[in-house]
C-alpha cells in the first residue's frame, strides 16, 4: 500500500485521534447509562476497571496492527483469511463505523435542537454537519490528524474548567458509601463503562498510517489516558453535584449539571454553552474519523476510489441517522452498537493475531 509523505501521521496525531474518536457521545450519557446499571453511587469504580479494560484490549489490538505494517485491517483480514472470507469481515467493519457514524450525527442533532437551534428541521442540521465533515475528510488522514491537534488542547481546558466550577454544588456524600453493597453492583457497570472507551479499534487502522507503527501500543496508551481521566472526573463531579437519584432521571444528565449553577456578576453567568461547544467539536471528531474509516474500508476491500467511497455513503449515512425516531430508540442503537464492536473486534482480534502468530511460525 502506497502512501505519499503526507499521508502520514506522528505517534502524538494517532493519540490525538484515538482520544477524540473517544470523547464523543459518551460525555453526556456515560453517567445515567452506569448509574441505571450499577445502581449506586460506586459508578466511578466501575469506570475505573471499565477504562482499564478498554486500555488492555486496545493494546492487544495495537499489538496485532503492528505486525502487519503499512496495513489496514480491511488489508491484512483479506491477506490471513482469504478474500472472500476477509472482504465479509471487511464489510462487517465498514456496516459498523458508518453505523457509528450515524449515530453520532443524529446525538448531535438531538441535542443541539433541544439546547441550541429549537425548531430547526433535524435533517438541516444533520446534512450542515455532514457536509462541514465531508470538506475535511477528502484531504486526506493527515489534515484530519491536524485539525484533531487543535481540538483537543481546547476541549480539556474548557471542560476541566467547567467541571472544577461545578464543584460549588459537589457533595461528597452524593458519593458513599463505598462499596455499600459489596463489589457486585460496580462490576455489573463495568461493560457499560467499557462501552464508552470504545475508539480504541481505530488503532487497526491508524497504525497503517503512522510514520513509526513500532510505537502504536504507546500511541494506544496515551490517547486512551485523557478520555479515562475526563470520563472518571465526568462521572464523580455529575454523581457528586446531582446524586444517583438524580442522575438516572435525567436524559443528559452531564448537561444538566452544567446548566444547575451560575456565577452571577461575572461575564459569562452561564457555562453550558462553552460545554456545548466543545462537545459538538469532539462529536465532529467522532464522526469524521468513523466515516472516513467506512470509506477507506469500501476503498480498499472493493478497490475502488477514495473519492467515490465518500460519496456513495453520504446518503446511506444521512438515512441510517434518520431510524431511531426518538431519544429512548436512539439509546438502544448506541447500546446495540456498542455490544457488536466490543464482541466483533475483539472476538477478530483475538483470531487474526493467531492467525497471524500461526503463519509466522509455518514460514519459520
């Protein structure tokens, strides 16, 4: 597989994207999706084993793609499964990042009608963002790569800061008793917290792409880092302002924290439009990289042209976001979404690095 020089990224620009593909929806939802499971204010352990998990699958997922360099996993599927066999793996890929895709798109939409634009038709934000996405991605990985470098710096400052005020309404007592029901309660949460790490699968195709692909498992490490710490702090601020009772009433609860308190006399009293901002931008990010992904995947399993692949699922993205026809529906398509990566991904992982590991050992 050819590459031109600046289709290439750094270890820090694979981190870059791996924390911004992660830091989409699951901001606002992650603490009423594991209060609902755990049922008790130990959810932040939950998050604690549920990232830890995430970091030790994605690391086993950047040690499979180093071993193939400068191959995607649409390429060395085909390569250790056979054609037929890696193109229906391959397109398995490709349904489930545009599926992704689609789903993000449509949260975005969700939320900016309810908070920002109310009254304005779905579609008209939902095809504005597409196309805003689409400009971006026909340059290539690279500038995506740049343009993530941006983004990120600015939703940490802006987030940590906005989460730091919420401490005013924080009580510490919203937060025990630790374990007051035994450790059983956090581990029923720990796959719906593993669910909101998911991004890390993108390292199977990152790592075709890096300059140094001996350093994927680093670049997995560091960009799966930040979106632990802001999904821990995320968790213990909202679960500390609001309570278990509160939280699970609430359909984005993270929001509703942000908008609860204000600092009168100041020049911005409220704050939930610099959280809004910020998550539209990570949500940006999400989508981007998951709908290239699907693309590149048409690419190179049909061998057809990048351009064309970008088109053709402009379309099927914009229909598939239209599905879910309200908000409990959208919840299930995430959660439906999320079950098929963890077992798909990881249940393939596990295959191609024995397959791979196999054939090394038969060319020995």
């Amino acid at each position: 597989m050819k590459k031109m020089s600046n289709d290439r990224i750094t270890t820090v620009q694979t981190a870059v994207i791996i924390s911004n593909f992660m830091l989409g929806s699951g901001i606002l939802t992650l603490p009423r999706a594991s209060v609902e499971k755990v049922g008790t204010p130990d959810v932040w352990i939950s998050v604690l084993i549920g990232g830890t998990v995430a970091l030790l699958v994605g690391v086993f997922m950047a040690a499979l793609a180093k071993l193939h360099i400068n191959q995607t996993v649409y390429q060395f599927t085909q390569k250790l499964l056979g054609k037929w066999v890696g193109g229906i793996i391959g397109i398995a890929f490709v349904i489930y990042f545009f599926m992704t895709a689609a789903y993000q798109v449509r949260v975005l939409s969700e939320v900016t009608e309810f908070f920002l634009l109310e009254g304005t038709p779905p579609w008209v934000i939902v095809m504005v963002f597409i196309w805003v996405s689409f400009y971006l991605m026909t340059s290539g990985i690279n500038p995506i790569a740049r343009l993530f470098e941006v983004i990120l710096p600015i939703t940490i400052v802006i987030y940590v800061l906005v989460m730091l005020m919420s401490l005013r309404i924080f009580e510490i007592d919203h937060l025990r008793p630790v374990l007051g029901q035994g450790i059983m309660p956090p581990l029923r949460g720990v796959q719906t917290t593993s669910l909101s790490f998911l991004g890390v699968e993108i390292i199977l195709i990152l790592t075709a792409f890096m300059d140094n692909p001996k350093k994927s498992v680093k670049a997995v490490v560091y960009g799966t880092a930040i979106p632990f710490f802001i999904y821990l702090l995320t968790v213990i601020i909202v679960v500390g302002g609001l309570s278990i009772d509160v939280v699970i009433t609430r359909t984005w609860p993270t929001l509703d924290l942000v908008r609860s308190f204000e600092l009168s006399g100041q020049i911005f009293e409220r704050f939930e439009s610099f959280f809004l901002v910020i998550w539209i931008m990570q949500i940006y990010s999400s989508f981007v990289i998951t709908y290239y992904a699907a693309a590149l995947g048409l690419s190179q399993v049909f061998k057809a042209k990048m351009m064309k692949c970008l088109y053709f699922l402009l379309p099927i993205v914009f229909l598939v976001s239209t599905l879910p026809k309200n908000t409990s529906a959208l919840f299930v398509y995430g959660s439906l979404l999320g079950n098929t990566a963890l077992y798909l991904f990881l249940s393939m992982t596990i295959i191609l690095f024995g397959m791979t590991k196999w054939k090394k050992r038969s060319v020995k």
